[in-house]
C-alpha cells in the first residue's frame, strides 16, 4: 500500500522519492528464506552472503570496485567522512549538499569550504588553497530539492588537477538516469573516486552504501563509526535489495518514461503565466517557488484539496524567501494523473 493511501487519503502522491513507484511492492516472495535480523553489528557477526551479495550487486551496477552497505545513505555520508578524514585536510563542499554529508564534515571536524558548484572557477580557487593534507571534493548528481545536476566532467577535471579525492552522492540519480540507473556519473562517463548511493529513492527500500577501491571499503569497514557500531541492515531487506537492483536496472522503459514525463510536465507549467520554476532543472524533481513559508503552505494545502499530496519545503531545509513545492514524479503516473497535477498547479499559482 502506498504512503498516500496508508494515511487514508486518496490522492495522487507527488511527494515521495519514489520515481519507479516500487515502495509499495511486496518483498516477501523474494525475503522468505532469509531472517529478519542480522543479531549484531558486520564486524561481530551480522555479515550474512545476502550482504556481500548485494554490496557485490551494486558495486557492479555503479562501476565500482567495491562498495559496502549502511543502514541508511544518511549512515553513509556521516560513516564515510568522518572516517577518512585526516589532520590538515580541507573539504570543499558544494552547498547544496544534504544535511548528512554536512553532518559528516561536522563530525570530520575537517577545514571546510562551501562552494557554489555551478561556479567552477570558484570550485577551482577553493581546490588550489594551501592544504597540508588530503583535499576532497564532495557534490551531489542531483540536487533533491532544486532538481538541478552540476556539471560533473568539470568537477572531475577540476578534482584531479588539484589531487582532490572526488566524492559524488547519488542517491536521487540512481535508477533515474543512465543506462540501466547507474546514475548521472555513469550517464555522463564520469568516475567519482567514491560514489555513495541510497536504496530509499528509486529502489523503494531502506539504506545506503558506499562505492570505491576495495582499500576503501577495508578501512570503512574498521573505522566507519555509524557502521562498526550499529546492528547490520536486516539479512531479508539486503536479499530485496539484491532483487530490487536488477530489477531496477532492467527498468529502462519505465525510466524513458519518467523522463518523458518530465519534460513534458515541466514544460506545461513552465507555460503557465504565474509558475516559478527552479531554473535548470530537468528529470522528476520539479520544483516550484514560493518564496514565503505561507505562501507555500498555502499552495501544499490547495493542492490537497484537488486530490494532490505534496510538501511544502521551508527554512532551513532551504534557505530563507525559497520556500517552494517540491513535486516528485513518478514513472507510473497517467495522463489523467498529469491533468490532475497540472490543474493543482494552475490552481495554486494563480493564488499567488
Ligand atoms: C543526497 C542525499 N544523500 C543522502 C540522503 C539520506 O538518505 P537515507 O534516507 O537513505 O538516509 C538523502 C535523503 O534524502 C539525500 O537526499
């Protein structure tokens, strides 16, 4: 059952990450033979094959060398660069960046500084500053709440004239865009040195994972706190997981389609005399400006009352006067679902 109808509500769900719209699909005849729980942490004894076979799965998937998961992608980011951060490194940090890889940098306790990602010569001038240590380069493929993507072959040429290390967290891309999902790197035959991924988006699970050298999951595997020190991910969600990603990479219709979608969505509002659409944007995430926080919640509940369930966005999840609506796509979405969409959007622009 979906989120929408589980709150008893019928109405169209434009608020979830759940582009392919497999949240609500059943697991068991995937899960039945494996337990629920791992017991205990990896390293103790919670490592089961459904684990490595996945990480395997994915690893593969993203073209990677390795890739270890985490109970969350938010476990992730915070286990990640907390752990491979050392004195006198400088992390330059794109400021969209979702408030897990911020936390990450707060608890690295690392030198950082926070860029515009678009600005390259920016991004460039932070890469050259004096470090006495490792410099790192941390974005995302595709920004969450704006539905933006920066330019990921600059930011890797900028990455490795300065020796950076290239993070890129693509946890909204994956199963989105690239041939069979792979993600945005892979669509634009760019090679992050560490890739992180979520399974809650497009794959309609729970949890995360790193990608990068098999050296890297070695030392993550010791020293990542938010993954030494927790249970391991169910034995039975990691073996959905398994199924989920070739399930997911085998979606190549579905994905057409989203995009189709999009395009065309974002082109109808885009038409419409008082839409404030986020500027270059593009795929499932449409985002439409409000400015005030009331103005926004105005427009959420207008969209209610037509049959559409979306959230209004507000400080400080993003700044301050771009309070907005973030409409989330889905593949399975019909024509009639669109009109509704486009009416509420209508309907709520012309209060504004
Ligand atoms: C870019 C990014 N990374 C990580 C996360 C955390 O994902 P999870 O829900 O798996 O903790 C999110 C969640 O929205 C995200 O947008």
């Amino acid at each position: 059952m979906a989120a929408a109808e589980r709150l008893g509500l019928d109405v169209l769900d434009a608020a979830s990450n759940d582009y392919l719209g497999l949240a609500a699909e059943h697991a068991a005849a995937v899960t039945a033979d494996a337990p629920a729980g791992a017991g205990a942490s990896r390293l103790v004894h919670g490592t089961f094959e459904a684990h490595t076979a996945l990480e395997r799965d994915l690893a593969q998937w993203v073209g990677m060398d390795s890739a270890l998961l985490f109970t969350s992608a938010y476990a992730a980011n915070v286990g990640l660069l907390a752990a491979v951060r050392s004195p006198g490194d400088h992390v330059v940090s794109a400021k969209l960046n979702h408030a897990s890889i911020i936390d990450g940098i707060r608890l690295a306790r690392a030198q950082v500084t926070v860029v515009d990602p678009d600005d390259l010569g920016s991004v460039a001038s932070a890469l050259s500053a004096p470090c006495a240590g490792q410099r790192w380069l941390v974005v995302e493929s595709y920004y969450s709440m704006d539905g933006t993507s920066p330019d990921l072959v600059a930011l890797r040429a900028a990455a490795s004239a300065s020796g950076a290390v290239f993070i890129v967290d693509e946890a909204h891309a994956l199963g989105v865009f690239g041939s069979d999902g792979a993600g945005l790197c892979s669509a634009a035959a760019v090679q992050p040195d560490v890739l992180v991924g979520g399974l809650g988006k497009s794959l309609g699970l729970q949890g995360g994972f790193v990608a990068g050298s098999g050296l890297l999951r070695t030392w993550l595997w010791n020293r990542a706190r938010s993954f030494v020190f927790s249970t391991a991910s169910s034995p039975a969600l990691a073996l959905a997981g398994v199924a989920r990603v070739a399930k997911v990479r085998a979606m190549s219709e579905e994905r057409a389609a989203l995009l189709e979608i999009a395009a065309e969505f974002r082109a109808r509002v885009d038409a419409l005399p008082n839409a404030q659409l986020q500027a270059g944007a593009h795929g499932p995430i449409v985002s439409l400006l409000f400015g005030t926080p009331e103005r926004a919640l105005a427009a959420a509940r207008t969209f209610l009352e037509l049959g559409v369930l979306v959230q209004a966005i507000r400080p400080p999840t993003v700044p301050p006067g771009a309070s907005r609506l973030r409409l989330a796509l889905k593949a399975s979405f019909s024509a009639a679902d669109r009109a509704r969409l486009l009416a509420a959007v209508e309907a709520a622009c012309r209060l504004s």
